[in-house]
C-alpha cells in the first residue's frame, strides 16, 4: 500500500512538473508565431472573410491548426519543410500560358522557411491549441480502413473528380490543390472527413467545391488516401 | 394620376433591372478564382491542371460552341455541375462556393469571353 502511494505521488508531482512545462512550450511557441509565422499566415477568425482577401493570402490559415493538423508531423515538417501545394497556396499569380498550356512558373514558388527542432516542437504545441472548430470535428467519427486500390483511384479522378486538382501520388494529378498522398500522415482523419463534407464551413471561401456527398462516399475516399498514405 | 402610375411602373422595372444586373467585372475575378485552374488563364480549356485530367475542360474561347449553349445551361453547369447538363462530371457544382447572383455574374463574363469580345 505504502509502495502504491509512493507511486501515485510521484506520478502527480511528475504531472505537475509537466504542465509548466507545456504552458512554458507553448508560450514560446506563441512568441516564435508572431515572429516566424506571421508574415504569411493568419490565425484569426475566417468567418467573414471575403474572396479577395481569400486570394490575397500568402499562405493557408492557422486559424484551426489544432483541429487540422497531425502533431507529430506538424513538428517534424517545420524543421524539414517539403512543398505540399504545386501550385503554391493559390496558383493564379504563377501560371505562364504556354503553348503546351498553361504551367504553374516554378521560379515563382517561394519555399517554406525551416525551423530548428527546438522551434519546431514549441510552434507545434502552440498551434496545436488552436481548435476552434471542435464542433465539426465532434460530428466525424472516422476510423481509417482499407479499400481496394484500383477501385480507389478510379473514385477518387473519374467519380469524385478529386484528382482535377490534387495529386495522389508525386507527380500525378492536378496541381491547384494540396497534394494528398501524404494526407493521412499530415491531417487528422476527421478533418479530411469533415473538409470533403463541407469545405465552405472551414473556409468560407475555399477553392474547394462541396460535392454533397454521403457518409459512405466520404469514408471510400479517405480510406483511399489511407491505402496511398507515405 | 397616369404620370404617377407611369413613374411608378418605371421605378419598379428600375428596381428589377438592377435586382437582376449582372457584374462582368466581378465575375471576371469568380472565373479567376475558380474556374481558370482547368479552364485556362485565357479560358482556353488549357488550365494548369488540364494535362492531368481524362476530359479535356471546355473551351470557352470556342465562339462556335459556345454560342450553342444558353445563359441557363452554363448557369446551370457551374451551379450543379457538369453532370447536370449531360457533360463531364469533373466539372464540379460550385453551388456551396457562389451565390446564384455571383454565377450570374460569372455566366455575363463566360459569355463576354466566348461570344463577345468585339465589344
């Protein structure tokens, strides 16, 4: 008895070590935030924003990191960045019309600035307490599963149109949207469910159609990025 | 009295004509936003995604084909999808993305591209 005191109050004197901690983690992470981040991205309310602010932004908002992102690879991507958008946040002002078509203009893509890991661990703690949107993700219930590949793929360009835009393997696939072959490992499944449901109410002015589609499609396609995931 | 009612009645047809006035302008900016990524910067069908796609985007530059089509059916197309109107179902309804009136102005501004650019 006497051991399982001795236990139980070095596990809360550990706990109560580990909450300054955190609060201290992500106190710097705030400052590296407003120091690092701010130039590009946002982390205020969206709600009313308009289309032209929409397109104006330099970089996706932050504003609900917390619900979005995967932790652990939100803090490994910012010390080791990897281009997501082959398009850049939005492709408009770097499209060349050529007479192939028209090609995104690499030089014109600006490279995601890299933090130390130290950095990286306290912006993530900081950004991951951004959740305003928990109600949306409260109404997901996704639990990742498999799904045959060939069926997968065939949905997710031909029937569901999502490869117009996003790639779902390096080099194949639209390149206005995020690419989304490392999709499961970035974004928490619920958010995927609840963007392909109803994108408008994350980002009022997405780029990103609503295609209405049903539990049962929506489960098909995020078990296809599953299958996909690197 | 007849000069009352006159005045009136222009009022109204007034009120109603702006009610339903189209924005070429602001539609210009909706066919940035949303539709030059497969249609093209110049509306060519030619889109940066187009080279990856199975259905080659419309050209809407296409005077002859386009003229074919009505300000309903392209109405129609953007707001519930390609798929509606018979053609490819890659072209997705944008009805969560734009009001009617705002697909009104971007059918003003398809048109303007397509069939009208003398003007």
């Amino acid at each position: 008895m006497k051991n399982h005191m001795l236990t139980l109050k070095l596990v809360l004197g550990l706990m109560l070590l580990q909450v300054p901690e955190l609060s201290h983690a992500s106190e710097q992470g705030q400052k590296l935030y407003q120091e690092k981040c701010t130039a590009c991205h946002s982390i205020s309310d969206n709600s009313n924003i308009s289309l032209s602010q929409r397109l104006q932004e330099k970089a996706p908002t932050l504003y609900y990191a917390g619900n979005k992102f995967n932790a652990a690879w939100l803090e490994q991507w910012l010390a080791a960045p990897k281009r997501l958008r082959p398009g850049g946040h939005f492709f408009l002002n770097k499209v060349k019309v050529t007479d192939d078509g028209d090609l995104i203009d690499e030089t014109k893509l600006v490279n995601h600035m890299t933090v130390q890991p130290k950095e990286a661990k306290q912006i993530t703690q900081y950004l991951m307490l951004q959740t305003p949107k928990a109600d949306l993700i409260a109404l997901e219930q996704v639990t990742l599963g498999k799904v045959n590949r060939t069926l997968g793929e065939k949905d997710f360009n031909k029937f569901k149109g999502c490869g117009s835009c996003h790639q779902d393997e390096d080099g194949y696939g639209g390149v206005s949207g995020p690419e989304l072959y490392t999709a499961i490992s970035r974004l928490k499944p619920n958010f995927i469910a609840s963007y392909i449901r109803h994108p408008e109410k994350w980002d009022p002015k997405t780029l990103m159609p609503n295609r209405h589609l049903n539990d049962n499609s929506i489960k098909k396609l995020v078990n296809y990025l599953n299958v996909i995931s690197e | 009295m007849k000069t009352f009612s006159f005045i009136v009645l222009l009022s109204t047809l007034f009120a109603i004509t702006e009610a339903y006035a189209t924005d070429t302008k602001n539609g210009e900016i909706l066919y940035q936003a949303y539709c030059t990524q497969c249609h093209g910067l110049n509306g060519d069908g030619w889109g940066v995604n187009a080279a990856s796609m199975d259905v080659l985007p419309k050209d809407h530059t296409d005077t002859k084909g386009m003229v074919t089509r009505t300000d309903e059916d392209i109405f129609i197309a953007i707001k519930k999808g390609g798929k509606a109107v018979s053609k490819s179902n890659l072209m997705p309804n944008w009805d969560a993305n734009m009001t009617d009136q705002e697909i009104n102005d971007l059918v003003a501004y398809v048109r303007l591209l397509c069939c009208e650019k003398e003007k």
